[in-house]
C-alpha cells in the first residue's frame, strides 16, 4: 500500500509539473526571443538616429566612430547611398537575430546577434525550471512517503488488533489515528473486543458455575442410589427413589436456571412459595451427609413463612451455605428461619472457626475460598439471590453465620402466636 500510495502522489506531481512545466518553458522561450528581438530592433533605431544626425552634420561616418554604439558580440552594417557600407563587429554565422531600421537620409542600418546568446539564456532558464521541478519532485516524494506511513501504519495497527481479536485476545487497545474514518474503524474494533471479552467472560463463568452447582445435587443423588442399592427393604427403595426424582427435577432447575442466568443475569421468575419445603428439602438432601461426617444438621425458627423469590434458586443457596458449612466448619449446623420486617431470614450457623478476618469482606468474591476450593459456590449464591431480589449476608464471622434475606408475603389467614421460634426439626 506504501508503494501505491507513493507511486500515485508521484505520478500526480510529475503530470502537474510536465504541464505547467512545459507551458513555462514555452512562455519563458517566447518571452526571451521577444525580448532579443526587440533590442536588436531598439538598437537599430538607436543606430539609425545616431547616423542621420551625424549626417545632417555634414560628419563623416566611420566604424571607428560608431563601434562604442553597437554592443558587444552584435554585427551592425550601416548601408548609405553613394557610400561604401560601414560595418561594426565580425557578422556572425548560422543563425542570427536581425532588426532593420531606414533613415531619414536613406541610410539602412542592420543589427545581427548570434541566436546561440538567446539559445544559452534559454538554456540558463530551462536549468532553473529543471531545478525547481526537481525539487518539487523530491518535496512530492518525502510528503508521499510520510503521507503513506500516516495511513498504511494504522491499517497494519488495524490488521494486528482484528488478528488479536481472532486469536482470542479481545483486549480493546483504544488507540486513535486523527483520520475519521480509521478511528470510525478502530472504535468498531474495540466496541466488538469488549463485546467479546464479555461473551468470554459469560462462557467462563457459565462453566465454573455450571460445574460448581451441578456437583452438589449430583453428589447428593449419588448418595441416594447408594442408599437405594445397599437395602433390600421395598418401602425404603421407594422413597429413596422419590427422593432420588425430586432430586433429579432440582438438577433439572439447577441446568435451566444456569442458562437462563448466561442469557440475561438480570431475568428471574420470583414467585410465592412455602419457604418450609425448601427448608425441608435440603434437610432431607444433606442429612446423609453429615451423618456419614458424624455431625448433625438442624433447624429451628419460625414456620408457616411465604417468601417471593424462585424456589430452586433458593434451594441452590441454602445447598451452598450448607455445603460451605459441611466443608470449612465444624460442629452442630442449624438452620434458623425468623422474620425481620417485611423480610423472611434463613440463617445458616456452625460451630467451627469461621471465616479468616482478612476474608471476611470479600467472601463473596469469585475466587475467595478459605481452603482448597473453587472460591465460586458462595459468589453463585450471592448472584441467585439478588437476581430474585434478596441478598446474602455474612451477619457474624465467628463462628460464621451467614443469612439469605427474601421478600415476604403475608398469609391472608390470621397471625399466628408464638413468636419468632419453634420447636426444632431434626
């Protein structure tokens, strides 16, 4: 692109000085005969009144008389009738500038000049125009070449920043030209880097969530099937199985709900439930598993609550409190359920050494994990829980108890007594 864009600069310079060029040459070589033909002429008629005035005087005409008259390398022939003629000058040969001139006395006077003169003034002015054309030339090229470097350099900068794109790197480089249209060019790309970069994070997340979340309910159906397969008892096979089913749909949820959060973050399908089944339901999940840790898990706190928000996505917040509890704490889990406001509580609490203080502000960061994990299960539940719009807290730090706080629909049946507790399920 260099080489064209020069190539066509120069062609263009070199057609405007071969027109103009040649029309000066032209003007200026008319223009210098013109101007040596008019003072051979001039000198001529200085000649013929300088002898018709020394002729009127009764002088006698001689080339001795008349040589300081006639310019240096000129020939002048002073023809009078009844007289010799007087030449000045040696007459030169080949081609000649003439100018004639007729006296009042009948005398002729011819001025001769050598048109090689003219020729060599004519030279001295085409190298001056050869000159100035060659200069221009040069200034068309080094502009040329800046002028080339000054596009082709951003449209390499163009071509990197469309490779990197491909190759993965949606960096967007915001660099500008000060050309309009290659900045138009350059916010494109970098409008498309972003959009990338936020579909690569998307896909990521997608996946570490998608493996985070699916874990658990596959771990807790694992369970199950194993239950199922080491009794002989028909009633017990039974409701394993149906255990094993709900479990099944709540996978399902858990898939549906991971999409539907990779397509829109923001979309959420809150409804009114009984917040006791969901309490009730991840009871029944986990119990098996901190039987087989030799803890146990409990619940306590108000009962009869109707909360707003998705069931499935607040079971998959209760799994990870709980999960986050099996794994990094210790001791007696309880789940407490109570009312704030117009606010459901479900409190998550264990008796192991919480959570570390430097971490205690940014838990809920991807990443963040206290031990060997993933760092991903409680940032999910954060995420689920404000898509429906709740939040997660962590209310104490040691021992750690977290608290997903829902929206709450009163029942339209009268208020029941008894307070903000009841009798524990075990």
């Amino acid at each position: 692109m260099r080489r064209r864009l020069i190539q066509s600069t120069l062609a263009v310079v070199l057609v405007v000085i071969a027109v103009f060029g040649l029309s000066l040459v032209l003007v200026e070589t008319r223009t210098i005969s013109s101007s040596a033909q008019e003072s051979v002429d001039s000198e001529a008629l200085r000649l013929v009144s300088i002898v018709d005035s020394r002729l009127i005087g009764g002088d006698h005409i001689t080339a001795r008389v008349l040589t300081q008259q006639v310019g240096e390398k000129r020939y002048a022939r002073i023809d009078i009738p009844g007289r010799q003629p007087v030449e000045i000058g040696t007459r030169p040969s080949g081609s000649v500038i003439r100018g004639t001139a007729k006296g009042e006395e009948g005398e002729t006077v011819v001025v001769e000049e050598p048109r090689s003169s003219v020729n060599g003034e004519v030279g001295r002015t085409l190298l001056i125009i050869g000159m100035v054309a060659l200069l221009a030339v040069i200034a068309a090229v080094l502009l040329a070449v800046r002028q080339a470097n000054k596009l082709a350099s951003p449209l390499t900068d163009l071509a990197e920043t469309a490779e990197r794109l491909g190759s993965g790197d949606p960096r967007p480089r915001h660099k500008r030209y000060s050309v309009p249209e290659l900045d138009r060019v350059a916010d494109v790309l970098d409008a498309s880097a972003e959009r990338i970069a936020r579909m690569l994070t998307a896909e990521r997340r997608l996946a570490a969530d998608a493996s985070h979340q699916l874990r658990t309910p596959l771990t807790a159906l694992s369970m199950r099937l194993e239950e199922i397969s080491a009794t002989d008892d028909l009633d017990t096979v039974k409701e394993e199985a149906m255990v094993a089913l709900t479990q099944v749909e709540r996978l399902t949820d858990v898939v549906e709900r991971l999409l539907t959060n990779a397509r829109d973050p923001r979309t959420g399908s809150a409804v009114a439930f009984d917040l006791d089944e969901v309490v009730k339901q991840q009871l029944e999940e986990w119990r098996p598993a901190y039987r087989s840790a030799g803890r146990a898990l409990v619940c306590s706190g108000r009962h009869g609550m109707r909360a707003v928000g998705t069931p499935g996505a607040v079971a998959q917040v209760l799994a990870a409190l709980i999960e986050n509890s099996l794994m990094h704490g210790g001791g007696t889990v309880a789940l407490r359920t109570r009312v704030t406001g117009n606010q459901a509580v479900v409190e998550v609490a264990d008796e192991g050494p919480g959570v570390p203080p430097d971490l205690g502000a940014r838990i809920f960061e991807r990443t963040i994990s206290g031990r060997n994990s993933t760092g991903i299960g409680l940032a999910v539940a954060r995420d689920l829980a404000e898509a429906d719009g709740g939040r997660l807290e962590l209310l104490q730090q040691k021992p750690a108890v977290f608290a997903l706080f829902l929206s709450r629909q009163a029942r339209p049946h009268k208020k029941t007594h008894g307070g903000d507790t009841g009798s524990p399920v075990r």
